[in-house]
C-alpha cells in the first residue's frame, strides 16, 4: 500500500463541511490531482456529466403547507427488501484510490447509517470482506466477463457472500473517452487491483488485420448483448437489475423480459457524452414500464432535494457515486457515514417543508418544470 499517496485524513469533520458539495471541495485537497480528476471527470466534454446537475436544478419544489408530518418518515420497500430511506450507495469501483479502507469503509459507514450500498465488479478488497461489514441491504453489480463460465462463478461467490440483487451494468462496454483523465495523465497506481478478478482466464491475443477496427472487432467483439441477459436469467434466482437504461424502449424490453428493475443512468456522465440526463429520461421510463417496477436514478444526486425530485419524477431508489467517495477521501468511513446522515436529514427537512410526510407521498404533482 502506497501510504504516500494519501494525505491525513480527517478525524473529525469541520464545522464548515456540511453538505455533500463541500466534500467536493475538500476532496480536491485531499487527492492526488490525477486520482481527483479521474473521480470527478466525465465523457468527452463532459455536457452529459454538466446535464445531469443542471436538469436536477432546473426542476422545482413545489410545496403543500400545513400538512400532518408528525408519522412521517424516509422508510421504503424495493424488491421486497426494506430501506431506512430511499437513498443508497451506488456501485464505485477501486475505492483504495481514494482511501485504504476503500470498500470496508463505506460498507461500515453504511451499516452505521442503515444505508443499502451496490458493491462493484472491479472492488478493489473481497467482495466477502466488505458484505461482512455492514448488516445493510447490499447488492452486487456485475459486469459480465468474457467467458461465461467465468460469470457463472462471480455470480455464486456474491450469492455466497450474502448480496441480495444483481445489478448488470450494461452501459459500459467499453470506457468513454475520457479526456480530464487523460489530460492528467491517469494510470490505475500498481497496488489498486480488482482483487476478486485475479483468477479471470486470460484473455486470447488477438491480431488485427489492417481493414478491422480495435474498437468494433476487438473491445466490442466480446460486448453483451441481449442474448447474454436471457442467459444470465437462468443463471441466478437473485432479482436482476438492468444498471444503464435510458431509452423507454430499452426499458420496456426489459421489463418484457422479466427483468426485475431498472438503474436509470448514464453512468455519472462517464461513458458516452451527449447522452441526456437521467432525471429528464425518469418520467419517459416510468411512463413506459408502467407503476409498481422498480426503478433507481443515479447522476448528479448531491442534496436531499435532489432525492426527493427524483423520487416525484418516477424513482424508487437513488444512489450516490462521486460523492461517496469524496466522503471517503477526506475522512474515510467517519466522512461516508457522515455524509449519509446529512443526506438523509436532508430528505427529511424536505419531505416535512413540502408537506410530503411519506416516500409514497412525494409525486409528480410537487414539481413544478
Ligand atoms: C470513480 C467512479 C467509478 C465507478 N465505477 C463503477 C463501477 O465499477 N460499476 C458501475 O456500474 N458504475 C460505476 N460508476 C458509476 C456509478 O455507479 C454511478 O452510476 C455514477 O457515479 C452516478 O453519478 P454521480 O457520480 O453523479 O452520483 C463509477 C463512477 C465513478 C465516479
């Protein structure tokens, strides 16, 4: 472990660190530049990541005044799996970069704060290690492998582990062009591995001809496709999560499929630039799979009103990428769970300000476009 790489970390959190865009700031102090520009960093030129927070915005709350608020509370049911609150960790990979607790980190800070969290293919400690720390909803996010037998044995060693979902990312089958990254001259460091990967069968070498391209016949040679979702519905009795949909006729298909819910995203803007925001597409997905499917919405989530427009927008689940990890950065698990918490007072001040005193109260009819 590169103990050099990090600065000291916090052990008590300041007085002027209160909400999640401070651990933004305090983030860039306490990372290698490199590291902070990965993390922070989107697509190209970055309008989809810019999107994401500025259609967040761009909606507004419109309160109802003397409301009864005294039974309320943040508490939810998805995929018949009880949440304190909607809010939830979204699936961050190699979270050694920002700390050396990485993952135990945040999956301790989120037991504290009774708080779901997804935990990455490309963890970089055991993914039964950090199941072990946390008593809360946990969730595995896939990425499926080359060879299928090699999936097959990723998804027994979660079941194993204790997760309790599949969240299939699929809006990545390759990285974006990641331009910020590059600029500042990003390499995985030597010591931050995908730990649970280090048994994957190596992958053949492959020879271009001068007519192919690297990108279609060599990255997107071996990309998932449909056929591979069906395959891997036989595979598990875990409820499966499409993680990446943006288009309403994605997410019908999915959901003829039998998928058991869907992750509205663009991936926090890191994949393919121009892609809209995955607030503005939430309504279109809703409308589409109809009520009573699960969805999440990820990008950009920052404040406790950033929850509560997505849940009136159609979601039921929000998760929270960037920030997490600033969190983690700047004070390790201390700074995870503390950023948890304000979250989720957040939520609360504005569920009780607007008048909404339950998750089931919050709906379209509370915003104003
Ligand atoms: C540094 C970094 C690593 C990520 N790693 C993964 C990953 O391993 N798997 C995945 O499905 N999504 C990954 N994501 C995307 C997040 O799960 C999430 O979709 C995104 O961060 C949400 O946007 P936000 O950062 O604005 O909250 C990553 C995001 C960041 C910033």
């Amino acid at each position: 472990m590169t103990q050099a790489r990090y600065p000291k970390f916090l052990t008590a959190i300041p007085q002027d660190l209160v909400c999640a865009s401070d651990y933004a700031l305090y983030a860039k102090q306490h990372l290698p530049d490199d590291i902070y520009q990965y993390i922070v960093g989107g697509g190209g030129d970055e309008i989809t990541l810019r999107r994401n927070r500025s259609k967040l915005d761009d909606l507004l709350i419109l309160p109802r005044v003397l409301q009864d608020c005294t039974q309320g509370g943040t508490h939810t049911t998805v995929l018949g799996q009880h949440f304190r609150s909607p809010i939830m960790l979204a699936p961050v990979a190699f979270q050694t970069l920002a700390h050396p607790d990485g993952e135990l980190a945040t999956a301790e800070a989120a037991s504290l704060l009774e708080t779901g969290l997804v935990v990455s293919t490309l963890a970089s400690q055991t993914w039964q290690d950090i199941a072990d720390k946390t008593q809360s909803n946990k969730w595995f996010q896939l990425y499926l492998q080359e060879s299928r037998d090699f999936t097959s044995s990723l998804i027994k060693r979660a079941e194993q582990a204790g997760y309790t979902a599949l969240v299939v990312t699929i809006d990545a089958p390759l990285h974006g062009i990641r331009n910020r990254a590059q600029r500042a001259g990003f390499v995985l460091p030597d010591d931050v591995v995908a730990v649970n990967l280090a048994d994957r069968p190596p992958l053949p070498r492959k020879v271009f001809d001068p007519s192919e391209s690297v990108v279609f016949q060599g990255m997107m040679s071996e990309a998932p496709t449909w056929q591979d979702i069906e395959w891997l519905q036989q595979q598990t009795e875990l409820p499966i999560i499409l993680k990446g949909i943006l288009s309403p006729q994605d997410a019908l298909h999915a959901k003829q499929l039998g998928i058991d819910g869907l992750v509205v995203s663009n991936h926090g803007g890191r994949t393919l630039d121009c892609m809209p925001s995955a607030i503005e597409q939430l309504p279109h997905i809703r409308h589409a799979v109809g009520d009573n499917f699960p969805l999440i919405m990820d990008g950009g989530i920052e404040r406790g009103t950033d929850v509560f427009k997505a849940i009136a927008q159609g979601a039921d689940l929000v998760w929270v990428g960037r920030p997490q990890i600033y969190a983690l950065a700047v004070a390790g698990a201390l700074g995870v769970a503390h950023l948890l918490r304000v979250l989720r007072e957040e939520l609360e001040v504005t569920m009780s300000l607007a008048g909404t005193p339950t998750i089931a109260d919050i709906t379209d009819e509370m915003l104003i476009k």
